[in-house]
C-alpha cells in the first residue's frame, strides 16, 4: 500500500508538472517574441539606409496582402485574384471620401473600410458557395471590373483616369502628419506594428472554432454539412476577413506612398502576393510576411540585372519545387526533425 500511495503520490507530481512546464515556455515564448518586436520596430532604422528601409516597407505591404490570400488557402481551400482590387480600391476610397466628400482623414478610413467590408459581404455571398475554380475565376472578374471601372471616361472627376490620384490630407492623422507617412523610417514602426497585429489576429482565428470548422469544410464539406455544421457562414466569414486584411494593407499603402493608380488594382499585384505566399508559406502568419519581403527584395536585386521576368520565374519554380511548404514551413520541418531525432537519441 505504502508503495502504491508513493507511485500515486509521484503521478501527481508529475502531472502538475506538466501545465506548469508548458506554462513556462509560454512565457519564454511571449518574452521572446516582446523582444523581437521592439528589436525590430527600431533596430532597422539605425542599421539600414533609406533605400533598403523602403524596400522592406514595400515587401512587408506586399506580405501582408500576401497574408490575406494565405489564410483564404490554407484554411478555406479557396485561391482569390481579386486581392489587390480591393488593396487598390480602398485608396481611391479614403481619396474621394477627402476630397468629393469632405471628410477627415479618420472619418475617410471608416467609411472606406465599410464600403470594403459590404462589397466583401454582397461578392462573397454570391460566390462562395461555387468550386474552387469558379471562385477564383469571379475574383478576378471582379477585380478586373473594379480596375477597369475606375479608367471608364464618366468617372474620370472621382478617379481621374489613368493618371490616378495623389493623396495627402492636412492635419493629423493618430498623431502624424502626411509627410511622417511617406518618410520610410517614421512609416517602418507602422507597418512593423501593423504585419504584427494582423499576423496575430490570424494565427487567433487558426487556432478558434472558426478555424478548426473552415479546416473540416476544406477537407471535406460534404461530411461537415451532414454532422450539423454550418459550412456557409463560416466561409463567408473568412472570405470578409481577407479582404478586410486586404484593404487594411491598401490604407497602409497609400498613406505611404500619397498616390493611388490603376495598377494597384490590377492582377499583376494579387499574382504578386499570391507567389510571395507561397514562397514564405501559407500554413502560418509569419510565411506571407517573410516571402513579401523577400519577393520584394529579390525583385530589386533581379531588376539590377535587367532579367526580372526570367529571374523570378526560375526563382518561383527553385521554391516550389524546394520548398512546397515554403521557407517558414521548410524551416519548421527541419526544426521538427531535429527534435525527433534528440529525443531518439535521448529515449
């Protein structure tokens, strides 16, 4: 009896163990990723020149969009085209809500945001209850009537036509000014904070119900609708979700640059952020951002060259068939085999 109560007495402690472990790499976990946000909100502005600072500017912007098409893959099964007609269409919105409707600067971002998100809502209850395919092909067609509506000769006054519209407000706008925007270094701890807030906001909803009944669907839909679930709404939802992401990179994007044109709004943009998801990885938050700013990056060392198109293409297909889960996801397998391989040893 006395060993028995010793064995049980042993459990226990053990199995206390246990939350108090993974407690503990919590916090390890969140002190190190506190550390690695404030390192990178203002290490880089001393470390790097204005040239590269707005490189990364545009292949974080260029991540995030990425983002939103990554979390539509991953957990949705679905592919959208018409990412960048939404990134592009939200600038024309904050511009004319300025300058046609008079509003300020804060009052132009909600209005334009909800004008995104009931667009979103009305095209993705239409489509997304098609295949996969058509999905996507309603995206683009969307997308490519939004880019192609805002060169059409009656809404010129609004959009001014191919020669798109510059934008700047006056004032301030959460305690900046249009030119602390446009200035590379001032813009880095935005668009740092910003990739960081969606990024966690997205690895939430992964790891929520919502999450968990998005992934069921993608699998098999047919199984979830006979066990009860709701399949519609859910990916409703998701749909809404990255195109909210999507404009949210667009508003980012023109309060950098002070200009909005056509080609923010054309495919060449959502192919863009579509190859740099699959270059970082589509499976986690962090692979979209890394694969924008390295798609950014390599786009400028191609482009020193004077070969872009036929250098990225190899370099599209090297990834893909290298890295079919991406840098972020490679980087974590390998990591995963490491460990199996130490506790082997160790077992």
């Amino acid at each position: 009896m006395n060993g028995q109560a010793a064995t049980r007495v042993a459990y226990r402690r053990g199995a206390a163990l246990v939350p108090s472990a993974r407690g503990s790499r919590r916090i390890l976990a969140g002190a190190a990723a506190l550390l690695l946000f404030t390192i990178g909100a203002f290490a880089p502005q001393y470390l790097a020149n204005d040239f590269l600072l707005r490189l990364a500017d545009g292949g974080l912007l260029l991540g995030i969009l990425a983002l939103s098409i990554a979390f539509l893959m991953s957990q949705a099964g679905l592919v959208s085209l018409g990412a960048a007609s939404v990134y592009g269409g939200v600038g024309y919105l904050f511009a004319i809500a300025m300058s046609q409707w008079y509003l300020s600067p804060l009052a132009a971002i909600v209005a334009s945001m909800v004008v995104v998100t009931v667009y979103a809502a009305i095209l993705g209850a239409l489509i997304i209850r098609t295949t996969p395919l058509a999905f996507m092909m309603l995206t683009l067609a969307a997308g490519e009537m939004i880019s192609h509506a805002v060169l059409l000769e009656g809404l010129r006054d609004y959009t001014s036509g191919a020669d798109g519209l510059v934008v700047s407000f006056g004032g301030t706008l959460f305690g900046l000014e249009a030119g602390d925007f446009a200035n590379s270094a001032r813009f880095w701890p935005i668009v740092w904070t910003a990739a960081w807030a969606i990024g966690s906001a997205v690895w939430a909803v992964r790891r929520s119900r919502l999450g968990a009944v998005l992934r069921a669907t993608r699998q098999n839909e047919e199984r979830m609708r006979f066990s009860g679930f709701d399949t519609y709404g859910p990916r409703l939802a998701a749909f809404v979700l990255a195109n909210v992401i999507a404009g949210a990179c667009g508003l980012l994007h023109v309060l950098n640059s002070g200009f909005v044109s056509p080609e923010s709004l054309g495919l060449g943009l959502s192919t863009n952020a579509l190859v740099s998801a699959l270059i970082g990885g589509t499976a986690t938050s962090a692979g979209p951002l890394l694969g924008g700013v390295i798609f950014a990056f390599a786009q400028d060392q191609f482009g020193a060259h004077g070969l872009t198109q036929l250098l990225t293409g190899l370099a599209i297909v090297v990834f893909i068939v290298l890295f079919p889960s991406g840098v972020v996801g490679a980087w974590r397998d390998f990591a995963q085999w490491i460990w199996r391989n130490r506790n082997r040893e160790a077992g």
